[in-house]
C-alpha cells in the first residue's frame, strides 16, 4: 500500500502471532512485531534468538506456520521475495547481492532497465542512477562504474539506492556495519537518519549496542525465539538492555582482569610488503593484550598475514625469544608456537562441513595417534569434551557439523582448534565480528584466561569500545604504518580516532 494512505497513528509493518518451526525446533513462538513510518527501530537479541527468522518471513524468504502480517494496515500474504518486494520490504544482507561485472547504474535498476521490454535508454538509465544517487548524498559515486571496483561502503549505497529503485518503505539492514570503517559508518548513518526523514521505516539488526543506542528510536528485544520487549531507546541503558538479551545482570561489559605482563616474547622488526605494510616493528609480553587499532584499510590484518606466513612479506624479521625465525608458511608459524585466528572464520576460521570434534583436533591428531597409526578415539574424545567444557561451547553433539552452531559458538570452536596447535602467541583478528553480546563476553573471558596462563595474545579489532576495554597497550595502524603507541591510561576514543584518522594527538 502507498505511503500516502496511512494514517498518522498506523504501524507501516505489524506482525501478529507469528510462529515458525524447524525439524520440530521453535524459531519463533507468537512473536508480535510492530514498526512505524519513518523511524528507525532496532531489532536484538543473542545468535538463534530468531532475529533473521523474523525477517525472512517479513520479506517473503521465509514462509510462517501461523499467525498475520499488516503493511499499513493491511493483511498481506507474503509467500516468496516478489511478494515482500511488491509490498515494499527490500532486505540489505551482509553479504551485498550486487552482480560485480555490472556497472552502479544497472545494479540500480536491475528489476527495470527499460520501460514495457522496450531497448534501454542508456542516458536515461544514467540520469536516473544519478539522481537517485545524489538525492542521498552520493552523487560522487560514478554511474559507469563496475560495481566490483567500488569500495565495501559505497557498494552498500547502490544495495540501498536499488531498494528506494524498488519503491522501497521498509528497509531491512542485518549487521550493515561489520564491513566498515568507523568513518564509513558514519556516512551510513547519516543515510539512514535522511531516509528515516523521507518517511522510510528502518528495521536495524546489529549487535553493536553502542550503534543502536546512538541510531535506533526504539528497540525490540528477542530471546530463544520469542517476543521480550520494545523499548523506546532512551528509556534504557546498555546494561539494562543487555540483561533482557542474555537473561542476567551485566556487572560491566568487559571482564575485569588483573594484568601481570612479563617479559618479551615475540618480536617483529621493518616488516614490508607492497604497498599495504610499510616498516612494521612491534613486540608483545607475556600475559599481555596488545591491540591493532586502524580504520579498515590500515593494513592490521595484511600485517598479521605477512607476519604469519599466509602471504610472502618483502623484508623484515621475526623473533621468538629473542631468537630469529623464519616464518613461510602458517604451518612454519605454528611449529615456532604462533597461531592465528582468522578475520572471516566461514572461509578460513572453521571448516563447516566437518564435525566439531574434526576441527578442534585437526592440528593435533599426532597427540592422539598410537602405535600403527591409529588414533585413541577415547583419548581424543576426552580432550575435546574438556574444551567444550572450558570454552562453554553449546552444541548437541561433538559429531555434528561446525554449520549447526551459532556464530558465537563457531567461533569457540574455531579458538578451541587455535589452542590444540599448543601456541604460545595468539593473533586473533576481529574475535567478535558477527556475535551477540553473550558470546563477546563469554570470548572476553577466554581471552583473559588466556593472558593469565601466559600466553601473548594480539589482536585486531574495529570496535574501539572493545580495544579499550580488553587491550593492555595498543597500536595505532594508518596507510600500512603505525602510527601511535597507546598504555592503558591513555586509551580513550578520542586518541584511537586522532591517531587512526592522521590527525595531531
């Protein structure tokens, strides 16, 4: 139904009752969900709590097993993709669904090119990207341009600029963030602050609290699949947010630890390569947390990658305990007591389609291999049950595939495989990316249990409310170099933007 025909007082979307089961497993169980015109409304809630389930069957990519749907005011019947696009729903995933080889103007209007099957007007086609484009601020973004060749952020405008294409009026964002750059994020939420204006209704998911305190009108919590709360967002602190996600009282965001750094372990000097890492040298204790702060593009993880062997570095050296070492490949990396949690842990962290108990041993077979060969499945068994148990990894069974767990729990699983290898030097890159706020206090745990046996532990993360929470000491990343060295006295987000952003500290 056109905007134009709602009344002021009218929910633009009201779900009403809605349940959906899986295999016998209850996604949702009569939740209820309602969103106005023209306001930006935030939707938590930890992994599995039916976030995405809700949406899917908002925009059609899901069918529900009972209860209605209104979009202004009027039952709908959304069966399929068309349908929530014919009803003005248009979803903006984390990963973009734009065809790469096709220029900024043709992703636009991919659904209409031309007018009635007639041959397409490439200069109206042109004029029309354009005027979209620059009606949201964006007009610097070139029409002709492959949109392959476009940076993460602007390819997120054309997803947004295709859906207002569509006739769009409720917009669906789902961890639109995770990807971008703090000055990126910025420039998104100023679009989505002039669309919420145009009378566009914004259903946000993220697991920053701190976005959606500072984006969202009101937040609707969600907890094992079913309906907790709507708040409006000033009514409510992060702490009281965070206990109707989790169920329990949030003391502080980040657990406390006592530091008690020693000596130096690991050692890098002048490491180079190409253009991304220019004359890197650092050094990290034992029992410390040494953050890698930076805007994306600083080159914090192609530094980590060089360092680790996954890409040939061009010069520099690399010590451990003060003796050098060649490091080639990861597995060289390993062997010297250097593991590394990758960025993406679907490509590189966890191997999906093999069982828990196959990607916790996976780097340490030889403990539990015997004589001829064979491995001790009691032993092994045994191992990795006290790793479940340690890392509070929640899964039905050892033998189910990592792709049945929730993000956080694959990332668990992905940590617990980092601490088979027996590694003394832990770089973990974006250890929370993607996971709800009880899986990132759960890993903050882990990471300080860590630091207390000892272990050195480096990483990069883009939330600076994470670097200053967890890190003992931070280095500051810009154009391949670092830039500044911040102790824990003077980590503040003022410092972390100067540096990171080249302006005077």
């Amino acid at each position: 139904m056109p905007v134009s025909q709602e009344t002021e007082d009218m929910d633009r979307v009201d779900m009403e009752h809605i349940s959906k089961t899986f295999g016998g497993v209850h996604a949702l169980e009569d939740v209820s969900f309602q969103v106005k015109p023209g306001e930006i409304h935030a939707l938590v809630g930890e992994n599995g709590a039916g976030k995405s389930t809700l949406m899917k069957i908002l925009s059609g990519a899901v069918i529900r097993d009972s209860g209605d749907v209104y979009i202004s005011g009027e039952k709908v019947h959304i069966t399929n993709p068309k349908d929530g696009i014919d009803n003005g729903i248009s979803v903006i995933y984390q990963e973009f669904a734009l065809i790469g080889s096709l220029t900024v103007a043709e992703n636009i209007f991919i659904d209409k090119l031309s007018d009635k099957g007639r041959l397409i007007n490439w200069k109206k086609l042109r004029d029309r990207a354009t005027e979209v484009l620059d009606s949201l601020g964006f007009g610097n973004i070139p029409v002709n341009k492959a949109a392959s060749e476009l940076s993460v952020a602007h390819q997120q405008v054309v997803e947004i600029c295709k859906a207002l294409a569509r006739d769009c009026s409720v917009l669906i964002l789902d961890e639109p963030t995770s990807v971008l750059a703090n000055n990126e994020v910025e420039q998104l939420f100023s679009l989505l602050r002039a669309l919420k204006q145009k009378g566009v209704s914004i259903v946000y998911i993220s697991h920053r609290l701190e976005e959606i305190f500072k984006l969202a009108d009101r937040i609707t919590i969600m907890k094992d699949g079913r309906f907790v709360a709507t708040c409006d967002a000033a009514s409510i602190d992060k702490n009281q947010l965070v206990s109707m996600m989790i169920g329990r009282m949030l003391e502080t965001y980040f657990p406390v630890r006592e530091s008690n750094i020693g000596r130096t372990i690991f050692k890098v000097e002048n490491i180079r390569r190409g253009t991304t890492v220019n004359d890197v040298s650092f050094e990290v204790h034992e029992g410390e947390v040494l953050g890698i702060s930076g805007l994306i593009g600083s080159g914090r993880t192609e530094t980590m990658r060089a360092i680790y062997g996954a890409d040939k570095k061009d010069d520099g050296h690399v010590y451990m305990d003060g003796e050098p070492i060649r490091i080639k490949s990861p597995q060289n990396a390993v062997t010297h007591g250097i593991a590394m949690l990758p960025e993406d842990r679907k490509a590189h962290g966890v191997l999906l389609n093999m069982s828990i108990r196959s990607n916790i041993t996976l780097t340490r077979l030889k403990a539990f291999t015997g004589a001829f060969s064979m491995i001790n499945r009691k032993k092994e068994t045994e191992y990795i049950e006290e790793m479940v148990d340690k890392l509070t990894i929640k899964a039905n069974s050892i033998e189910n595939n990592a792709s049945s767990l929730s993000g956080g729990n694959q990332q668990k699983v992905a940590i617990a495989k980092l601490l088979a290898s027996d590694c003394r030097v832990i770089i973990l890159d974006e250890p929370t990316r993607g996971v709800d706020v009880g899986a990132k206090i759960e890993i903050y745990k882990i990471i300080n249990s860590l630091v207390a046996q000892n272990y050195a532990v480096i990483m990069i993360s883009s939330e600076m409310m994470e670097v200053i929470g967890m890190c003992d000491r931070v280095l500051v990343m810009r154009e391949g170099g670092i830039v500044g060295e911040l102790n824990k006295d003077e980590l503040t987000e003022q410092n972390l933007i100067n540096y990171s952003m080249g302006v005077g500290v």
